[in-house]
C-alpha cells in the first residue's frame, strides 16, 4: 500500500512538472465524473426529446472521462493509462446492467456499451495527443539556439 500511497502523493508533482495545472486537471475530472452520475437516474416519462442525443451523451462523456483521468492519472509515464481504459470498459458495462435491471424508465442497450468503447477510445486518442504535442513543445524549449560560431580571425 506504501507504493499506492506514493503514487497519489506524486501526481500533483507530475502534472506541474509536464506543465499543467492540478486544479484545472481535478476539476474536469470531477467534473466528469460528476455527469457520469447521470447515467444512473431516471429518465423522465417522456425521454429523451432528440433521436440519437443519448448515443451522442455516451460518446463525449465516456470521451471526456477517459481523457480528464489520463491527464490526472497519468500525466507522465509512471502511470499505465491502461488501467484508465479498463475501468471505463468495466464501467460502461455497469452502466448498462445497472440501467436494464434497477433503473425504472431506462433500459440496456448494447449499442450504448459500442458508443461507450468509441468515447474510450476517442478519449484515449486525445490523451495521446495532448501528450504529444506537449512533448513536441518541451523539446522546442529545451533545445537551446546556439549562436553562430565565430571563425578565428587569421
């Protein structure tokens, strides 16, 4: 447990030295996780009004998830953000067994869970991105401009 606590007490460390903020990052996390509640209430009794907002709702909140916990989790290499992927999987699975059995008004649909995995993936795709760019950026500031070199005199 001493190498869990020490991870968690280095991710602040982490996200300043890849050049983030820790409030900025925590808050969209909760933020997410935050919304992600609502896929457990009821609906009202007349639904959803737009056809295909709820596949659209899955997808960009299952993107936002990922992609937030990435940042917070995982903002350098010490972090697999596998884990990430598969508690997202595992959740995405919950949301619909829980929906189809326990929820009155809402209903399982499998079509959520491959909206789910595509919000996965767009939102592990734009972690990787994101890392990306900032690596590209950290190299351009650290590779110092030389001057020109002076050729002696003669």
């Amino acid at each position: 447990m001493d190498g869990v606590a020490e991870f968690f007490r280095r991710i602040p460390v982490e996200i300043v030295r890849v050049g983030g903020s820790v409030p900025w990052r925590t808050g969209l996390l909760g933020l997410a996780l935050l919304l992600n509640i609502g896929f457990f209430l009821p609906l009202s009794p007349g639904g959803i009004g737009l056809p295909g907002l709820d596949k659209a709702v899955h997808l960009l909140l299952f993107a936002a998830t990922v992609f937030t916990a990435g940042r917070v989790l995982a903002p350098a290499r010490r972090f697999p953000i596998g884990w990430v992927v598969v508690a997202a999987l595992i959740h995405a699975l919950v949301v619909e067994l829980v929906q189809h059995t326990a929820i009155p008004g809402r209903s399982g649909d499998p079509v959520d869970v491959l909206f789910d995995v595509v919000g996965i993936a767009l939102g592990l795709g734009l972690w990787a991105g994101e890392r990306m760019l900032r690596r590209a950026a950290a190299e351009r500031e650290v590779e110092p401009s030389a001057p020109p070199l002076e050729q002696p005199q003669r």
